[in-house]
C-alpha cells in the first residue's frame, strides 16, 4: 500500500507540469489561444483571500462533478492549481482521466504566484447573511454568486411609484437592486391602494416616495433608495439621470412623462423597461436605444387629447398592474444580468379578462425623429399637461 | 376575412366586443369596413380619410407601416391587431 508520499509522487510522475514563471507567461500572452484557463481547486476560503486572474473555482472534492459544467471543451488549455501544487497534482490527474488533453498543473503553486509579485483578484464575497438571503438566486446557474453581485451593483431607476412601480420595486428590491431611484410627485391617496402594494393603509397623505422607501427598506437592507419627490420634467430629467442609471422602469401614468423618458434613454443610452395598462389590458416592452426601436418609434405621435385612454379615467383592474409591473422587474433583472431574451423588439400585450398574451414585433424605424438616422429632435421639448392642453411635440 | 383585435380603449365603440371579423383586401379596406359598421370608430381610427397616424395595426404581428402602411395586402385569415398608445401606469 503506497503511503502518500509515493502516491503523489506517482502522479505526479504521470501528468505534466508548469513552472509558475511560464504559466504568468503563458496568461499575459498576447496571443490569446495561448491563454489557458486556470482551475482553482483549493478551499473556499482560499479562493475568497484572492485568486489568479480569470480563474474558475472548483473546489477539489467537487471537481469531477462540476468541470464538465465550467469547460465544456476538453481540448481547451488548463492550468490547474492549489496552494502548493499536491492537490492540484490530483485534480490534474482527474482531469486528464476524464477526457482533458491539455492539463498542466501549476507546481508550485498560487503560494509561489504569490510570492513573485504576480497579479491577484480577490473577489467580492457575499455576506454569510446575504447568502442566505439570495440563496434561491445563488442557486440558479444563469444568477450564482456573480450574477447576484451584479444585482447588488445594479442601479434601476422608477418613473412612477403608482400601479407599476409597486410591484416593480417590490422585486427589484427583493431581489438586491442595489439602489433604486424612484421619481414620483403625488401622496399616496385611498384610491391607490386598490392596486399601489408598496403603500399601505397607514401611510395615507404620505408621499409616495417615503412610502415605497419605507416599504422596500424594510423588506432589504441591502438596498438604497433614492426618493425624487418630484414629477419628470424637462427641467429636473438631466439632474434625476446623472446619478448613473444602468436601466429605467417607466411607470408613467401620461404621455409627456413617456416621451421625455424615451428622448433622455436615448441621449443618455439607457435601456427602458416599458409598462402600461389600462382596464384589463397591459402592454410592456424593452427599449433598448439604438439597439431596437424606441417608444417614438412605436408610437410618432400620441392620441389627440379627446382619444387618450389616460385622462379618461378609465379605471384599472387592481391585479393587472401587478403582472405587467412584474414583467417589467423580470426584464430590468435580465439587462442586469446580460441574460436571457428581452422584450426589445417585441410588444406583448396581455389581456386579463380572455387570459391572452399576444405578441407584435417592433421595428426601429429609420426616420425616428429621435433615435432615427437624421434626428430632428435633439432637445427637450417643453411638454405641456396632456389632460389640459394639446401635447406638442 | 380578417380577424381584428379590438383594443380596450375601443371597445365601447363597438359594443363591448374584443373581437371582429373584418372584410376587406387591404389594410384600407379593413378598416373602412370597421368603420362603416361602427361609425362611432371613425375618429379614433381615420384622420382626414386615411389610418390615423396615433393608431399602430400590426397584420399577423407586423406594423403595417413596416410593409405597404394602409395598401398592405391582407390575406384571408390574417390577424389584425390594433393598437393605440395607452400611456396609463399608475
């Protein structure tokens, strides 16, 4: 019976090795089918204290399981290492038993990597409490741990903390939206509660922005509200946008409000996640400037004021806007994450009283006055109170 | 025969129904046909005589403004859909 000492010295005698200078050779190579991958098999905690750049992490006893998973390819270029290059000897060993061809083990180690100056990431880790927070996202490969940190950098703003935004915010917050801006001017009224589930009861007169921070704060800690107690003009758009936004939920309940979100998404290159409704009836959509059409290329031109559907007090069935608002934080969540298929292109419509779901595509129109190819809106138009006067455009 | 979609923002125009069948060979025709039946969808559906440029009518999923606008062939069976912009989220 071979004790260890011989036994690593076996396999070591049976797979290939790399000294750690021709590895950092090899990984700051310019020729990048030259770079191989570096598998880490160490311990957790020794590839939370930092690891070599672009690494994967497969701890050693899991290794077999998980490899197939993280390289499909088993004639791509590995490295693989541990601390010291003995449980690496192994894993190199397992590697090459499960169809590897190109398996080096670094032989001295990431100890040695370490000790010639060489560059280390050390990642961002969650918190013992956030891990158990987000576990069901950690669980899904298409979020893991990487996805999740996106979320928590992630910064999504609201336009409209009414029927939308409710649920929106709701589970872009649940879900560790970093910050979430929220642009709204009115207080919350008896009315809105039929629908607008991020306020309550005790929070009547209150303005909607302290409500839902209030709310959103409570269900995550991890998450920052930013209130904007105001209504979207062309005035306070370019201050509201210069927080840096990566996505907007547009919740507007007016068409002034939807044109001047669409020109500033467009000049500022901010995806818009496009949610409205009306009786028993949702539409929602992604705009994503430039990439797909924009709301002015669905829509040139609103309803004359007499045909619009949003001063006509139309009414709203209460559960529609938790669908579409809903649609909506899922489309926001997958421009986080770079997953997936959005919306942008495509126009679903959602009739709740057949329980239909059509879908319409959307093309970017070429002669857009604002996302077009020659432009001929390239300011903030003064827009007017739709329910009052004629929008003009 | 088309079969036309009738959005909720028109539905009081045409007695409450969701759906419509409509003859015509064009998108022109289709919508004429709709608004000879149902006079009152005239001005949310025509503007000066021709489709209104506020209302969308997407043929088996297309804006027809994409393909021929209102001369748009429309085969037996399409689907029409159309669709005003509804800016109502709170």
């Amino acid at each position: 019976m071979a004790g260890y000492r011989e036994l690593l010295a076996r396999v070591k005698a049976e797979i290939q090795e790399i000294s750690t200078i021709e590895a950092h050779e090899r990984l700051t190579s310019s020729e990048p089918a030259e770079r191989p991958l570096f598998v880490d098999v160490r311990e957790p905690d020794e590839w939370e204290e930092g690891h070599i750049p672009g690494a994967v992490y497969t701890g050693r006893g899991r290794l077999e399981q998980r490899i197939e998973g993280l390289v499909p390819d088993k004639t791509r270029p590995l490295v693989v290492y541990c601390s010291a290059g003995n449980r690496s000897a192994f894993a190199a060993k397992a590697l090459g038993e499960l169809g590897y061809e190109n398996v080096l083990n670094l032989a001295s180690g990431f100890s040695d990597w370490k000790r010639n100056g060489f560059e280390i990431t050390i990642p961002r880790v969650l918190s013992a409490d956030q891990r158990s927070r987000y576990s069901r996202h950690l669980l899904i490969p298409e979020v893991g741990e990487d996805g999740q940190q996106r979320i928590l950098d992630a910064r999504v703003l609201l336009v409209g903390a009414g029927g939308l935004g409710s649920p929106a915010s709701l589970y872009l917050a649940a879900a560790g939206v970093g910050t979430l801006g929220i642009v709204d001017a009115d207080v919350v009224d008896e009315s809105n509660l039929q629908r607008q589930v991020v306020h309550s009861t005790e929070r009547l007169g209150e303005p909607k922005v302290l409500s839902a921070k209030r709310t959103l704060e409570a269900l995550n800690p991890d998450v920052r509200i930013v209130p904007f107690q105001e209504r979207l003009t062309s005035d306070n758009v370019e201050r509201i946008l210069a927080g840096g936004w990566d996505v907007i939920v547009d919740g507007a309940d007016n068409f002034p409000t939807r044109y001047l979100v669409n020109d500033a998404s467009i000049w500022h290159g901010i995806p818009v996640v496009h949610g409205s409704i009306f009786r028993f009836e949702g539409q929602v959509t992604v705009f994503a400037p430039h990439q797909g059409p924009c709301y002015r290329c669905l829509f040139p031109q609103p309803p004359p004021p007499e045909l619009a559907p949003s001063c006509a007090e139309g009414g709203v069935l209460g559960v529609l806007p938790g669908i579409i608002g809903s649609i909506q934080a899922n489309e926001a969540l997958k421009l986080i994450l770079e997953r997936g298929d959005t919306l942008a292109g495509r126009l679903l419509l959602f009739d709740a009283l057949g329980t239909t779901l059509d879908e319409v595509t959307v093309r970017r129109d070429p002669d857009c006055p604002v996302c077009g190819d020659s432009p001929s809106i390239t300011d903030y138009v003064d827009y007017v109170e739709f329910c009052n006067a004629p929008l003009q455009l | 025969m088309a079969a036309v979609r009738i959005p909720p923002t028109l539905r009081a125009e045409v007695g409450g129904l969701r759906h419509l069948d409509a003859r015509g060979d064009t998108v022109a025709e289709v919508i004429d046909d709709l608004v000879e039946r149902y006079p009152a969808l005239e001005r949310q559906l025509l503007e000066d005589g021709e489709p209104a440029p506020f209302v969308n009518v997407f043929l088996d999923g297309e804006d027809v403004r994409m393909l021929d606008g209102a001369d748009t062939p429309v085969r037996d069976g399409a689907t029409i859909i159309l669709l005003p912009a509804m800016a109502g989220g709170l």
